[in-house]
C-alpha cells in the first residue's frame, strides 16, 4: 500500500471539508419539490449555459478563498473540478438516502436531478476551506489581497448574489410574491435592497466589514460598491429567473417585479458574500 | 497593494463604468415600477382568451394543445380550462385543464386529453373560473 505524502494527506483532508460544505450549502435544495424536476423541466440549453456559468465562477471562486490554496490557474481549474465532483457525489449520496434517485429512476432524470443540485452543492464544497478549516493561513494573505480589488469585489458580490438567488428561485413564491405586490411595494423593496446592500457590508461593523479606501467618501461608496452591487444583484435574479423559465409569456411589468423580489435575497448573498469572504 | 484600488483623487475607469451601469440598471428599474404605480390601475379582473394549438395523436387519444392569454392586467391563478366536443348540440366529450397562473397580459399554454377525435367534432375550449393571487 502506497503510503500518503503529506501533501496528499492534506488534499484529501481538503476534500472531506468540501464534502461537508457541499452538504451544508446544498441541504435546503436537495429537499426542496421543485428542484427535483427542475433537472427535466428547464430547457436543456439553459441548464447548460447555467451550469457552465457555474464552473466559471467556481474557477474565480477558488482564487479567492476555494478549498486549499492556489497559486495558479491551473491549480483553480483542478480545485473546480474537484469541487464539482465532490457537489455531484454529495447530492447523489442524499438524493439516494432520501429514496428521491432509485435503481429504476430514468437517465435523463436522475442526470438532470443531479446536475441542479450540484450546482448549490459546488458553491459549498469551494468555500469550505476559508469557513470550515482551522486557519491554516500560510496562503491566506494571497487570497486575501486577490479578492479586495475592485474587480474582486464585484465578483464576489456575483457569486454572492448567484448563490442566494439560486436558492429562492426555483419555486413558486417568487412571482407570486411579485404578484402580491403593488409597485408601491416594489419601489420600496428596491429602496430597501440597495440600503440593506450597503449597511450590511460598511455600517453595522459585522465581522469582515469593510474599510473605507482611501479617500472615499459615503457618497461615494455607495455609488461605486453598493450602486453596481445591486445592479449585479438585479442581473443576477433576472438570469436565474429566465433560466427557470420563470420569465416566459410574462409582460414586462411582471417580469421587473419578479427581478425586483429575486433581487431583495440577490443583494443581501452579495452583502455576504463581501462579509465572509 | 491589490490591484485596482485607486491612488488619491484618481477614479479607475472599471469604477465609473460599474456604477454607471449600475445606475442605469436601476433607474430603468425603478421607471419601469414607477410608471405602473402612477398608472395606478386597479388591477382589473382577468380576462382569459384561448387560442387553440396544434392537435396531435397520442397513446390513448388525442391532444390539443392551447395558449390561455390573459387579456387584463389583472393576474389569474388556479385557473380553471374546460374543453368540450360537441357534435350539434350534444356534447360528446368533456376534458379539463388546470393552470397554476396567467399573469396580467400575460400567457400560459397547456394541453387537454381527448380520447375522440377533436378534429372529427365541435370543439370548444374556455376559461370556466380562477381565484386572486
């Protein structure tokens, strides 16, 4: 028997936290109804675009603060993938104990079952290392200084956004909730996002709040972060909702109402995601 | 130094294009809203009109497929679709379709199952009931 270097040693300890995180972050899918059929029902080349998207900002993800450090990118293409494997692994195995994936289940279906709920599931086995370690952070400074330029920040308000939006999404309240409400609320909850957005990361002095850079006053804080950040957040909900057929044979009222209500949990995940990451 | 953080005074050109469309983003968004809330239509009721599809052949019978457009701007859920075949005035087929919503000037489609042939009778598809979102 081969003995483990310590490198590799280390690695597989880094796949076991992925696995944990994979677990954490996709639970509340792998049991939520419309997800299981969400594999069949979305159209097959939006499901496809989306899980590409998804490896993309898995890549950038893990220049960031993935699940072991990285010092190139074909180091982050390996920890995608790797990240993608142990998503799809996780869910397999909890769709499997739940009954939901059996022997005589179709291809298309159980392919299609996976394959969404890897997505939620990858996000959770990237970020693993930087919640889940014990602060090995012999590589952390790196991270920490790719993610805090301007671009960084972006992104991470992305993929922030993309993770909280994926998780509302796929059902029903969305539009409903849209639909409930009167522009009046609307125009309300859009003044409360892009508030919400900004305290949460410069104000309230949770942990992982931001310093000011040089130079930067209020004004202009909100006009740079919080301002796009809520433009991304409202991207993001839109590409979600269209993805989950969520926009067909909507007018156009409707569908910026949905966006709107997509956009309030979009816009706090990219808070977060500032926050913790 | 990370990258992109901006020297004294100088703005980088990535910040002004972000919050530019940033802006841009939502101040079509809140147009948009806007524009419907001064409008301040009451939503009124909906008014379903079917359009009907292709027929086809399946295992059992027949399908009909249908576009239930919504011709209000009031939104209708649970909406309730009948479909009859009638041959002269008696009808020879009844079959029922449920869709979950049509949005105001919205539409949805849907099928219903017929196990005569449709193409071979009378038919009639129609909207019979919905309830308020």
């Amino acid at each position: 028997m081969v003995a483990l270097t310590s490198a590799d040693r280390d690695y597989a300890l880094g796949l076991g936290r992925a696995f944990g995180g994979a677990v954490l972050f996709g639970l509340p899918l792998l049991m939520t109804m419309e997800m299981w059929s969400l594999g069949v029902t979305t159209h097959a080349w939006r499901l496809l675009l989306f899980l590409a998207l998804n490896f993309w900002v898995l890549v950038v993800l893990s220049r960031f603060g993935g699940f072991e450090p990285t010092s190139s990118l074909t180091e982050d293409l390996l920890d995608a993938l790797a990240a993608y494997a142990v998503a799809i692994a996780a869910a397999a195995c909890v769709l499997a104990l739940f009954g939901l994936i059996r022997f005589d289940t179709p291809l298309n279906e159980w392919v299609g079952m996976i394959a969404v709920q890897s997505v939620p599931a990858s996000f959770g086995a990237m970020l693993a290392r930087k919640q889940l370690s014990t602060g090995d952070s012999r590589n952390d400074e790196d991270q920490a200084a790719r993610a805090e330029g301007y671009g960084g920040q972006l992104f991470l308000m992305l993929a922030g956004s993309l993770f909280l939006a994926f998780n509302v999404a796929p059902t029903e309240e969305v539009s409903l909730i849209g639909f409930k409400m009167t522009p009046w609320h609307s125009l309300a909850l859009v003044a409360a996002s892009l508030l919400l957005l900004h305290i949460l990361v410069f104000a309230i002095g949770l942990s992982g709040q931001k310093q000011r850079p040089d130079g930067y006053g209020t004004g202009r804080l909100f006009l740079v972060y919080s301002v796009p950040g809520y433009g991304i957040a409202l991207l993001v909900s839109l590409y979600v909702l269209w993805t989950f057929g969520s926009t067909d044979g909507q007018n156009l009222e409707a569908l910026v109402g949905s966006t709107v209500v997509l956009g309030f949990p979009a816009a706090i995940g990219a808070a977060i995601a500032r926050l913790v990451i | 130094m990370a990258n992109g953080d901006s020297r004294h005074g100088k703005t980088p050109l990535l910040e002004w294009c972000a919050a530019v469309t940033g802006l841009l983003l939502i101040v079509s968004v809140v147009a948009v809203i806007g524009r419907e809330a001064i409008r301040e239509q009451a939503a009124d009721p909906p008014a379903i009109a079917i359009q009907v599809g292709a027929i086809g052949q399946v295992a059992d019978g027949f399908v009909v497929t249908f576009e239930a457009l919504n011709q209000a701007n009031g939104t209708a859920v649970a909406v309730e679709i009948e479909g009859t075949l009638m041959s002269g005035s008696s009808l020879v087929e009844r079959s029922g379709a449920t869709i979950d919503y049509v949005p105001g000037h919205g539409r949805t489609s849907g099928g219903l199952f017929f196990s005569k042939d449709p193409r071979k009778h009378r038919l009639v598809i129609r909207a019979t009931g919905f309830q308020d979102p």
